[in-house]
C-alpha cells in the first residue's frame, strides 16, 4: 500500500485533488481511500488530504502518518507545518515553488519543485494549483497515468473549466516528466 | 458487480434514492450534510419521486417522518449528535407507534465539550428508544444495510424504525469503491412498503394514544417482542440479500480469524477495518487474536455472541461510547455492559477500552497495544488518556 498527503490552504482544492487522484488512480485498476483531515475547512487556514492505494480492499481507517509521497500546494506552509514529517527514504515530495527546496528535507527524500503557481495563472486565469499538481504527481510518481486525470476531470468538471484544467494538468504533467527524468 | 468511487455520503444517497421513500424529512447537521444535500438534489432533479420537506429541526424532521410513515408513506431521514438527542422524543413515539422508517446516523460525538468529531455516543444513548441499530463497517455495508433495513423496518413481524449507523467522517467524508446495485435489482430486493395500519379518512384509527396503566405493560411487552423477532428478520433479509447479491449479511455478528483465537476483540463500525489490518499483522507474528464485529447492536445478538466468544480465553471490548458513571471503580461502555450480560455465566474475562471517543485517530499500533494490555488483564480502562492534560 502507499499512501498520499498533501497539504494545502482552504480554498486551494486540496481535497478535491485527492479525490480525482484517487478517482484516476481507481480507473488505473487500484483499490483507493481518499479522505480530508476533518473539521478544519476555513480558507486560508492548512489543510491536509489523504489518498492511499492498494492492490486490495483498503480496510485501514487511520490517517496517514508515513506517506510514501507528499504534495506542498503552497511553500509558505511549510514554516508553519512540517510537511515532511513521516516520510521515509525512498519518499518523493512534490512542492509548488519557485525556488529550491533545501531545509528540512528528510534523508533519501526526493523533492521535486514546481511553479504550479504560474501554470495555474497562464491556464486558468486563477493561482488553483490542485489540477497542476496532479499532472505533477502522475509525472513524479507514475501512480496514475494522464490520460485516467484527463478522465477524472471530465467527470468532475464540464465545458471550458473541464478543458482549461486538463490543459493545465498537461502544462504540468510535461514539465515534471522532463525534469522527474533528468534529475 | 460494478464498482464505483465515491464518497460515502454520496453512496449513501443514492442508496436512498434506489429505496424509493415517498417523503424525505431532514435538517442538515456536520457530517451528515452531504448526505441530505445530495438528496435534495436528487429529488429537485426529479430522479425520485418524492416529498422533500424542509423543516426548522430535527424534532420537526421525524415528526414529519412519522406522519408520513402513519399515513403509510415509506419515508427516510438522517442525522447524528446533537440532532438526533433534539429527536429523542419522537424517536421513542416512532418506536412505540410501531412506524418503520431508515433513518442514517452518520456517527458523531456529543457535546458538550462541542466535537464534530466521531464516536458512536449519539446512537448508544437512544438504545433504549425501541429502534433497531445496525452498524457498518465500511461505505459498502453502510449502502447495502439501507437496503436491509427497510426490508427488516417494514417486515409485519417488526414493524420498527431503524438506524443505519456509520461512522462520521470516518466513512462519510471517505471517497472508495462502492458497488451500487441498480434500481431494478433494489426492487427485485425491496417490495413498496405495505402499511399493516394507516391513517386513512375512509377507515378511522387513531395512533399514539395514551396507555392506562392496565395496557402501557403490555405495548412495552410487544415492542420488546418485535426487537426479538427482529433478530430472526435481520438474519433473513441479510441472507436473501446476500443470495441475490453475492454479499452475505445474514450474520448479525461477523467473525474475523477467529478460528483457534484466544484473544477476541469485540467493537463495532469502522474501528474494525483497521482492527482487521492489526490482526493479520499479529497473526503473522504468531499472536492468535481474532475480532467479533457486532453489526446489528439492536436487537442485541446475545447468543450469537455467546457462540462466537465460546472458545476464547480474554476478551477486550473497544467502546466508542461510555456510559458515564456505570461500572462502580472503573469505567464502561455500552458495548461491554450488554456483552458481559450476555455471557454471565462464563468465566471469560471481558476488559473494556474506551477508545477513540470526540475523533481521536486509532492506528494499528493501538489495537495492538489493546491485545497486549489485555493479555495482561490490564483493561476496564481509557485507552490513550492524554494524563498530562488532565
């Protein structure tokens, strides 16, 4: 089993990313658990989702201590929360910025940096980076494909917002494969 | 069977709407919301052919229900916590009037201190209200139990409002695969609901009317009596559902590696899931420990408990709830009080924990530090008291 948080701020569609992950992630042929940290839904305030995958029925109901990956929606959480807190060598942790990511990183813990911040702006006119971040996760990880996110979304969303964030998935799903390979 | 992914409130409305209730009567309440919303949405969207009725509370939403259940109407509503203590009235009237209904309990603590979070307090403190309780596991349960539930609710042995109980959150706000029966296969299962009485203008009854002391006895008498005969009905419609399916429910306690177990964990709800991941996990370490999970807690399984712990040596409850004050030095559960009636008699140790009370997470590392503790006869106990808070 693996498992998945990611961290974000109310309002940056954290949940929903981990839901259509999870939704991608199912259609791929996994047995998947998605599921917020609950109560705290104020914008602007941290939040953390969670999405774990199986090859079987995904019975245990605990949250996620030792995530095998991690996603950072926005940098600036990191001096109030330690995102990197449980993960274990071998662990990749993806972080939407613009600089490098150099303190705090466990041993063996790859990060991978990426400006969803500025794909989100160039595609959909707004800094949500949730569906930027898959199309990051799916390059990083290889846990879901793109084409079953490109699915996820359409089921989610319609018309030009459905197109506007598989674009945006894309933009970042082809940055991250470049450099995912190269470092 | 089809899978599908989708959040447990999500699942559990649909559910709803393949039971095809005539009258639905809710007031939103965290975590049930979801679940209310959708429903709204759906009959809005005129995929179910029903009244929605918009209410101030939740002592107006049953009070609707059971309107409509008396005019013989099949009627649905959910709630948890707080709500369902503002209903504590008209669930015992429900009860007592002998009008079946499903309500959803998405289960969450009470206050006060105020707790959004999960236990099973809210639905423990109406056990004594007359309405069958069943609890779910997981988000497939919780969807296939609606379908049983009105079974057993409107069965002319029962005739019983019933709770379908799941874990808030835990299993509400969780997004994993249900397999959603079709609305065809639901009515191949569920017949409409044909009342035994009704209100009806051309044949006058009265309902709910006051009992003297020479009668009140005896409608206790037969309620008590249609909780018993439940017990047969759960196994019935459970084992039929399962023909049908292929998801066998006829077992209102289910048994995990329980073979040759000489340690057994009884609890109830989602708990078990990871209990279930503990046990393999200690199984594999040589420990012979096995879970009884209690799915139908109302009417309580006596005897099949009894069965199933027959052969263990120590027996530790996980209790999501208390029962503040009983026990004498030391604290108890509601679980463990009716388990250690059940078997009284026996010489098997039954050790309480009360656990993950107001949301606070169970990891596997806990029930396996329940096993130990038990092994230890260290139990009748909180377990993870933050003692440096206190």
């Amino acid at each position: 089993m693996q498992e998945l948080r990611i961290h974000g701020r109310g309002g940056q569609g954290s949940v929903t990313a981990a839901e259509l992950i999870a939704v991608a992630a199912f259609e791929g042929g996994k047995y998947v658990q998605a599921f917020p940290a609950f109560g705290v839904e104020r914008r602007g305030a941290p939040v953390q989702a969670f999405v774990r995958f199986s090859d079987h029925p995904v019975r245990l109901r605990s949250q996620v201590y030792t995530p095998d990956f991690v996603i950072v929606q926005d940098s600036s959480l990191i001096q109030d929360v330690d995102v990197f807190k449980g993960m274990q060598p071998g662990g990749i942790a993806i972080i939407n910025t613009e600089r490098p990511i150099e303190q705090g990183v466990p041993e063996g813990v790859r990060v991978l940096t990426i400006d969803a911040t500025t794909i989100a702006l160039e595609t959909l006119g707004l800094p949500i980076t949730n569906t930027a971040l898959m199309g990051a996760f799916a390059a990083a990880t290889g846990m879901v494909s793109f084409e079953t996110l490109v699915d996820a979304l359409r089921h989610r969303f319609s018309g030009l917002l459905a197109e506007k964030n598989i674009e945006t998935t894309r933009r970042a799903f082809e940055e991250m494969k470049v450099k995912a390979g190269a470092s | 069977m089809a899978l599908e992914i989708m959040e447990g409130s999500i699942a559990i409305a649909q559910a709803v709407r393949r039971c095809r209730p005539q009258v639905v009567s809710a007031y939103p309440i965290t975590p049930q919301t979801h679940i209310v919303e959708s429903l709204a949405e759906i009959v809005a969207n005129g995929e179910l052919a029903a009244d929605y009725i918009t209410v101030e509370s939740e002592f107006s939403a049953l009070s609707a229900c059971v309107g409509a259940v008396a005019t013989g109407a099949r009627a649905y509503s959910a709630t948890t916590s707080q709500g369902l203590a503002l209903m504590f009235e008209v669930c015992f009237n429900m009860a007592g009037m002998r009008l079946p209904l499903v309500m959803t309990i998405a289960n969450r603590a009470l206050g006060a201190p105020l707790s959004i979070w999960n236990d099973q307090q809210d639905s423990i403190a109406l056990r004594d209200a007359g309405w069958l309780q069943l609890y779910a596991e997981d988000n497939q349960e919780a969807v296939d139990l609606h379908y049983i539930g009105y079974r057993v609710a409107e069965d002319h042995r029962v005739l019983l409002p019933t709770m379908v109980c799941f874990d808030g959150f835990i299993l509400s706000h969780t997004y994993e695969p249900v397999d959603m029966l079709s609305q065809e296969e639901v009515d191949a299962y569920l017949p409409p609901f044909v009342p035994k009485y009704r209100l009806d203008a051309a044949n006058p009854v009265s309902m709910g009317m006051y009992a003297t002391p020479d009668y009140y006895l005896e409608f206790r008498y037969e309620n008590d009596q249609a909780q018993k005969r439940a017990l047969e009905v759960v196994r019935e419609a459970g084992r039929e559902f399962g023909k049908l399916f292929g998801r066998d429910y006829s077992d209102l306690v289910e048994s995990y590696r329980m073979e040759d177990a000489e340690t057994a964990i009884v609890a109830m709800g989602s708990i078990c899931g990871t209990t279930k991941d503990a046990i393999d996990e200690m199984r594999a370490e040589g420990k012979k420990v096995g879970l009884v999970r209690i799915r139908c807690f109302r009417p309580f399984p006596a005897e099949d408990l009894k069965a199933a712990l027959a052969n263990v040596s120590r027996i530790a409850v996980l209790d999501k709830n208390i029962s503040l004050g009983a026990g004498g030095a030391t604290p108890r559960g509601a679980v463990a009080l009716e388990l250690k009636d059940a078997l009284y008699g026996t010489s098997t140790p039954v050790l309480d924990y009360i656990i993950a009370l107001g949301g606070r997470d169970v990891r596997i590392e806990d029930i396996k530090n329940v096993v130990a503790a038990c092994e230890a006869g260290d139990g009748d106990r909180f377990y993870g008291l933050r003692t440096e808070v206190l």
